[in-house]
C-alpha cells in the first residue's frame, strides 16, 4: 500500500515522503502510530506543506540535541562478562543494558529502541549508535572484557583498526587503490626486466 509520512521515520523516509510500504505494515502500525496516512490525491496534495513543517521541527531539535551529540560521541561503557576460550559470551549485552548504562553515564534518560545495534555476544571493542533524529546518530564504543581481567587488554584504538583495514583492503586491492589515486597502474607497476640478449655464437 502506498502512504505518506507524516513524521520522520527512521529507514524508511522522511515526513512528506510517499513510500510503498507491506499492509500489515502501514494499518498495524504505521498508521495506527499516526507516523502516516494513506496516500490519496487529498493527503498528497499536503505533502510539500508537511515536508516544509518537518523540517523546521527537525531542524531545530537538531540544534537543541547537538551538543547531546558530542557527549555521546565522548563516552566509552565498560562490561564485565562470562565468555568462553573464544571470546563468545555466555549470554549477551542487550540494548536495554546499554541504554541504562549510557542514562547512568549522562544523566538523562535513553530509550533502548534508540540504541542501534544487536545484542553484543563477543569480548572486545564494539561500535555503536545512538539515533537521535534521522540527522544526528553519534557513536560511542563499548567494550566488553572478561571478569576479572583488566579491561584495557580489549581496547584498541580506532586509528588502528582503521589502520588495519587501510593496509589489508590495499594488499588484496592494488588496482582499485591506484585507481583512487590517481596513478598510472600499468606505469607503478614494476617493469619486467627484459631477458639478456645471448651474445652471438663464436664461428668455428
């Protein structure tokens, strides 16, 4: 069924935006959600209005919520966590576990379905967002360490892992990567050496 937005809706749209969406979808909950309204000529003829007022509302949370943003993007929450020789927990950090604890950290509440991401299964370093308004989705880390262990041997710094990848993605992409820059690939790469030239056989 084609609706329009009438609110921003995180993966799918924008308020203003008709979108083709599953009925069960659009009656069970969009719509029921006040988030949209079906699509007819009436309701789209609303639609630059409503885009226009949405994106003063937007705007302005934008700004309220920007300095919000930057302390998010400060934060780093720690775990203690049971896990096999693999590093697999026995259980997971789930999104209203980090919610709480981002709350507790900042001192304003968090809802869990802001939290994007899957529950957490592995030690380590993690990544994760927190979606504020479509616009601003800052992110933190978490890092989840064994019990008894010293969390710091599971940090690693964002640099490196950037690093890393840099390095890896440049080995097994050489091509691509000179392609980026710019270069010449047949002209960086290394000229074969041509074979010696065999010297003229001596006449008996």
């Amino acid at each position: 069924m084609d609706v329009m937005l009438l609110e921003d809706v995180y993966a799918l749209g924008r308020a203003g935006d008709i979108k083709n969406v599953a009925n069960g979808y659009g009656r069970n909950y969009l719509i029921p959600q006040g988030l949209a309204t079906r699509a007819t000529p009436d309701s789209v003829a609303q639609a630059e209005r409503i885009a226009e007022e949405a994106n003063k509302r937007r705007e302005v949370l934008n700004q309220e919520l920007s300095g919000v943003a930057e302390q998010i993007a400060e934060v780093q929450l720690l775990f203690p966590a049971r896990a096999g020789e693999t590093g697999k927990l026995y259980g997971s950090v789930t999104t209203a576990m980090i919610a709480d604890q981002l709350a507790e950290k900042l001192g304003f509440e968090v809802d869990k379905r802001q939290i994007h991401a899957q529950p957490l299964r592995l030690l380590g370093m993690h990544a994760v967002a927190v979606r504020l308004t479509l616009d601003l989705i800052p992110e933190f880390t978490i890092v989840i360490y064994r019990e008894g262990e010293n969390p710091e041997n599971y940090m690693v710094a964002a640099e490196e892992l950037v690093a890393e990848a840099e390095e890896e993605y440049t080995l097994e992409h050489p091509e691509e990567v000179a392609e980026e820059a710019g270069e010449d690939v047949e002209a960086a790469a290394p000229e074969e050496a041509e074979p010696a030239e065999e010297p003229p056989a001596e006449e008996a």
